[in-house]
C-alpha cells in the first residue's frame, strides 16, 4: 500500500500546495485586518479563529460571523477568500477524483491490492495463468477441492467474467502479463504456501516462457505447462521440472487407444471422471481407412497414431471442401477426423461426409463450450474438447499423482490385463466412477510397527481393507496398483511390474511425468478439506526443500498393477484405492487403531490396556 | 458379551457415578457430603485410571487424560479435607467443604467426559 500513496501524494503536489498557499494568506489576512468586539472596541483575530473560519468557509459549511459581527473590511477580504479557496478545494478534488479513474493508478492500486492479498494467504493455493476455457475449467476443479486460487490473465475482460462465476471462494485475481517475472513473484510462487504454477494460456510460447520464468524465480514450485508444439516441448524437457500437458498429443493416444484397446480409454475415463458420475461407455472405432481434416497442429500427431496401428489414414489440413474430402479417400474411409478450429466448420464437415457415407464414424474437435447444441446435432462417436483433457490431468497429477502414473501404466498394458482392472473397478463401483485415493505407509514404518504389533508376519494388502467396525468383514474397495520405492521382498511373485518411471519416460512418449511430479507427492500437503486428505499414517510429509534433493529421488520405483491381495506392505509403499469416498476414512480407522488389525488376525476383540492383557495372560507389548 | 468390556464399562460408570453422589447437594451442608463417599470415589477412580493405561488406541489416550484429571481434582479434595481436619471428627469449615466439593465438581465434568467416550465408542464400533 506504501507504493500507493505514495503515488497518490505526488499526484497530489501541486493542488495540495495550492491549498496551502490559499490557506496561509486568508489566515494571514484575516488576523492583519482589524475588527471590533460586541463593544465597538477594537479587536484583533487569533491565528486559531481565523483558521477556523477559513476552515469552514473555505469548505462552505459557513458557520457565520464568530465570535463578532464583521466589519466590512473583513468581509471584503472574506468574500475573496471564498471564491479562491473554493476553487482551490474543487481543485484538490478534482484531482484526487481524476487519479482514481486513471488506467495507470487503477492498475497500479490493483496490483498492490492483490500483492497484499496473496501475501495474506496462509493456506495451499496454486497459481493458474490464462483464464481461457482450461483456465477456468481448472480454477473451478480447485475451487471445487476447496483449494484457493490465484489467478494470472491479461485480458481484462475474461477477469471480468471470474467476479460472475459461483466460486466458493473468489480466486485473487490481477490482470497482468504472466510472462513478466514480476508478475509470477506478485502472484507469490516462491511463498511456501504455493503448491503449483499451472500455465493454461492459449500459446505454446507464453506457456514456456511462464514456465520457465517461474522455474527461475522458485526452483521448488511444481509447475506445469499446457504445450503441444514438440519443440517447445523438447526445449523444456532439457530444462527440466517442467509437467508438460499435451491435450493434441492426448487425443492422438486416446484416438489411437480406441482403435487398439477400448477397454484401456474407458478404464481411464472412469478413473478420470468426478467420482460418481455414471461410467462412460466403452466403444471402439472401427479399423481401416481413416479421413482427417481440419486443424494441420491437430491432425498431424492424430494421423501419426492412426497410422501406428497399422491402418491407412489421410490426412486434409486447412479449409476443407467435399472435393478434398474425397481426395482423402473418403469413399472407402470408415471413419472422418473432423478438428477444424471452428466448430460450424466442424459440423458442416461431418454432414457433408456422412452424406457421402453415412455409415462413417465420427470424432469431432470441440472448440467453444457454448457450441455444445452444435456439437450434439453432428452425433459424433467421439466428442474431443482440450479443456476436457487438461482439467483431469491437472487434478490428478496434483491430487493423486499416483493415479496419473498408474493411468500411464495403463496405456501400455496388454488388453486383457486391462480387462481384469475394469472388471475390479466395476466390482467395487457398478456403474459409476469410483472414488480414488492413495492410501500412504510412511517410510520410516512407524505406521506398520504399530499395526503389526509383536506378530512375525507383515501386514498384507487385504488387510488394509478390512472393516474396522467388523474386521472380519472385507470392504468393497480395490487396490489398482502398488508403488514401492525399491523392489522389496514379499512381492516377487507378482507378475504385473513395470521398471521405474525414469526409465518409461525415457522409452518414449512425452515427458508426461517430469522427475519432479515423483518428487512433490504429499497430497495431504496440498489439500487441507477432509474430503481429500491422504490417508497418510505418519507424520513424514517430505519438506518443501528436502524434496528436491537429488538425493530424495527415488532411485528405483516399481508399480505393480493388480496387485495380489497376500503382497505384504513395505514402509514408504503407496496403494491407490478405488471404491466410494467413506471407505477411504474408514481405512484411514484401520490404519491409526490397532486393536482393529489385531482383532482380525486373533478373531476375537484385544484386550486394550494393560491390566486387561495381562489378565489375559497375554505377552506385554 | 466381551468380559473386558464388562469391567471396563462398569469402573467407568461406577467412578462417575460416585463421584456424581458425592457432589450433588448444597455445598455448605456437612450432612449432604458424606466424607465415605468420597474415599469410595477416589478409590474406584484409580482402579478406572489404572484399567486404562497401556492402551495404544487414541480413544484410549483421551480415556487415560480424562480419568487423570478426574483422579487429580478427587485426591486433591481428599487431602485437603484431610489437611483442614487434622484428623479429628470435628466437621471441616464451611468454605473447605465448599472447596472440597467443587474439586469434586470438577472431577464429575471429567469422569462425565469418560462416559461419553465410553458410550460413542461402543456406537461406533459395531464389533
């Protein structure tokens, strides 16, 4: 606010210092000029008076003639006094009203006020820039988790719409040029409170240069980036800690997925989909000659996928007419790419195509949300839009990055390895998106020590789903996958294991999964609403700087996909869950009580204190 | 019927329940404080707070504080009824037995506190 008034006051210079001129010789002459009392006698006016009548004189309350009737000199000199100092207040005024609408002081008090705010928060929020559709798709997801946001964009009419969106609490917005380092510093990325930079504008090259301004000015920061373009991407990768989310590159894998594995796309849709919501369907394009159209940026990676699945494919960048359709080979084509950047184009594109053929399958790109009706009418197999996309992935990978890798994992599995995970997702879900979390032992093993008490044996997987009301008795929830930091023993005859992520990041694909993301686990850290807390057992959260070490990275991580309900549980070894939300707090019972263990093993209720063991002629412990 | 839990409610119930008779009744009167009854509850309460320790539950952890503090306020209030008399069978002054009861009064919220734990315990487990 320092800067503020500063500003204010030297804007202020002149008229101030006009007023003071003005101020100084009506006192003075008003104490020079003679008057008489109630007597006749002579009379002279304190300094104190005069400033008081002048005072309110020269504001125009006019009080009247205190504490004497005037004399006619020192009306005349009133009278004068009047009209300057009334000029000089309108002045002053004027002025102070002409500053608070000029652009240059508004932003500057716009900016302090936010920087103010920001400085205020005391609790996780994360930094999203672009406040285009995946900026605010996102910003609501957060708002949703209840984490606070603070908002970076530079059109001053998209921060117009945040105050008429029904955000639980209104993310602090400024209307600023992410790309200026100020900017990210004013929106407080390196405050240890921060959790994310996630940059979402609608260009590549302001993305990279945010995400590398904010690498700068806070190594730690976790930051991701919205960029398709492969250089771009590939000049990132070599600087590193930088998530790269590629929705052209998604669509081309999902695209290329539905083709191979359907089953695959529909295991990630349901695990990517709000908990709840009714499970997508799986259906499978057809094989054979592909047309693809519209957006060159767009169908080039697509066209890349479709090809490695071993079909034909054409593609037909740029305006597209029916001519180049059929150049494209859509007489014999099973089915049509429709991505033009625009979404009547799209839709005209299909109908012209299907009148062609008509029994062509479709996936058309989404442009604008409000095209949806438009959308609708072309019936499309598939409906593509990049905000649908992006908003998962960034929620996930920062809630449960677990599930992010365990969704890459996925992708490369063979079908029917995919086919018993959907299977055990709907065994636990029906027909609904299931609840996701990761259930989190802490690497020190304090949790397992407790759980397990003197007993030889570890703790297994199935006894983490244990009721903790009735032991005995299994809660419906299903363990996808197992991360351990280093291959303990207890697990190898499992047959699901893949090699570290390090190593299928450097296999292929994009840099999906930055060394970082491995890093900056904690979800407990991140979110404070119950909801979304971790069932973390210890109190080992890595610290914000210790993350970073090279020396805290895990060297050699394995998941296991499936894993069999006997695997005995490591210290540091991480389960992502699936099944409704409550069993995740009743798990989170299992893992803090131990007699609940301890009944399951023994069958009977443990006797809880002291005296009651040694009445039982139990062993201490 | 678990015979632990049997015991276990019944100290707990019992030390409250003792407590609550020693308590109740106009502080000043001696005939309404009858010093028996409050061995009685000093007594059961230790046998209470010694049933709970070593339970490594955090239901169990509370449990242990609030019998602490209920043992704490009771034995305070029986040695200074101890200390004031001397021993002899002269009634304690007014304001010592007013003292002595409201330490009493204070044990109650805590043994209070034990029962309601006790009692949403068994709620929530159904085992």
């Amino acid at each position: 606010m320092g800067d503020i008034l500063f500003l204010v006051l030297r804007r202020l210079r002149a008229p101030l210092i006009a007023l003071i001129l003005i101020y100084a010789i009506s006192i003075a002459g008003l104490v020079a000029i003679p008057g008489v009392d109630a007597q006749g006698q002579p009379w002279r006016m304190s300094y104190f008076h005069a400033f008081y009548i002048i005072s309110y004189t020269a504001t125009t309350i006019g009080f009247g003639e205190i504490p004497f009737p005037f004399t006619d000199a020192q009306r005349i000199w009133i009278t004068a006094v009047i009209y300057v100092s009334v000029t000089g207040w309108a002045y002053a005024l004027g002025t102070v009203f002409n500053l608070s609408r000029d652009p240059a002081f508004r932003a500057a008090a716009a900016r302090s006020l936010f920087v103010q705010r920001v400085r205020r928060l005391r609790e996780p929020y994360c930094v999203v820039c672009g406040y285009g559709r995946s900026g605010r798709e996102v910003t609501e997801a957060l708002d949703r988790l209840g984490v606070r946001v603070v908002l970076l964009e530079v059109d001053p009419q998209r921060v117009a719409l945040v105050e008429v969106q029904p955000f639980s609490r209104l993310p602090i917005v400024l209307v600023a040029d992410a790309r200026r380092p100020e900017s990210l510093r004013d929106a407080g990325i390196a405050k240890p409170e921060c959790r994310a930079v996630i940059a979402l504008t609608d260009d590549d090259e302001t993305n990279q240069i945010i995400a590398i301004g904010a690498r700068v000015l806070d190594p730690v920061t976790r930051v991701m980036a919205r960029i398709s373009d492969a250089r771009i991407q590939d000049s990132l990768a070599e600087f590193g800690g930088v998530q790269v989310i590629d929705p052209i590159h998604r669509f081309a894998q999902v695209l290329q997925a539905s083709m191979i594995s359907p089953i695959a796309v529909q295991v990630e849709q349901t695990l990517s989909a709000a908990p709840g919501s009714p499970r997508p369907t799986s259906s499978s394009l057809p094989r054979g000659h592909w047309v693809l159209a519209g957006d060159a940026r767009f169908i080039q990676p697509a066209l890349k996928a479709v090809l490695a699945t071993g079909q034909t494919a054409s593609a037909s960048p740029g305006e597209v007419g029916e001519d180049d359709l059929r150049r494209a080979g859509l007489d014999r084509a099973v089915g049509l790419v429709a991505a033009a950047s625009s979404d009547a184009d799209n839709v005209g594109m299909v109908s012209m195509a299907r009148r062609i053929r008509p029994e062509l399958a479709v996936v058309i790109r989404q442009n604008k949300a409000f095209n949806q009706p438009l959308i609708d009418t072309a019936r499309a197999d598939r409906v593509f839009r990049q905000s649908a996309v992006i908003t998962p992935e960034v929620l996930s990978s920062l809630t449960t990055p677990l599930l992010a890798r365990f969704l890459d994992l996925v992708r490369d599995l063979p079908a029917e390895e995919v086919q018993r995970i959907a299977a055990l997702i709907e065994s636990v879900s029906g027909d609904r998106s299931p609840w996701i979390w990761t259930c989190e032992l802490d690497p020190a093993g304090a949790t397992l020590k407790m759980l397990q008490g003197e007993a030889k044996s570890g703790l297994r997987l199935s006894e983490l789903q244990c009721d903790p009301r009735e032991p005995t008795r299994s809660l419906p929830m299903a363990p996808l996958a197992v991360l351990r930091a280093s291959d303990g023993p207890g697990g190898t005859d499992q047959p699901g294991r893949v090699a570290g992520a390090h190593e299928r990041a450097a296999a292929g694909g994009v840099a999906s999964e930055s060394a970082l993301a491995l890093r900056l686990a904690p979800l407990g850290r991140l979110i404070r609403a119950p909801l979304q807390v971790r069932a973390r057992t210890g109190l080992t959260a890595l610290g914000r700087t210790g993350t970073l070490s090279d020396e805290g990275l895990p060297a050699a991580q394995t998941m296991r996909w499936l894993p069999s309900l006997d695997l005995e549980l490591a210290p540091g070894d991480q389960v992502l869950f699936a099944g409704a939300q409550d069993l995740q707090f009743l798990q989170r019972r299992v893992l803090t009580d131990p007699t609940v263990i301890e009944h399951l093993r023994s069958g009977a209720e443990p006797p809880r204190s002291a005296v009651f063991r040694w009445w039982a002629g139990r062993p201490r412990h | 019927m678990n015979l632990e839990k049997v015991i276990f409610g019944f100290f707990v119930v019992l030390a409250c329940t003792l407590n609550f008779g020693f308590f109740i009744g106009d502080m000043t009167r001696h005939e309404l404080h009858h010093p028996g009854e409050l061995f009685a509850a000093v007594v059961v309460n230790l046998i209470a707070l010694v049933l709970k320790f070593g339970d490594r539950t955090q239901m169990g952890a509370i449990h242990l504080g609030t019998s602490l503090a209920a043992c704490l306020q009771l034995v305070t209030a029986a040695v200074l009824w101890r200390w004031v008399s001397g021993g002899s069978d002269e009634p304690v002054p007014v304001s010592t037995l007013a003292t002595v009861v409201s330490l009493s009064g204070g044990a109650l919220v805590a043994n209070g506190v034990s029962v309601v734990l006790l009692i949403g315990e068994t709620l929530r487990q159904s085992r």
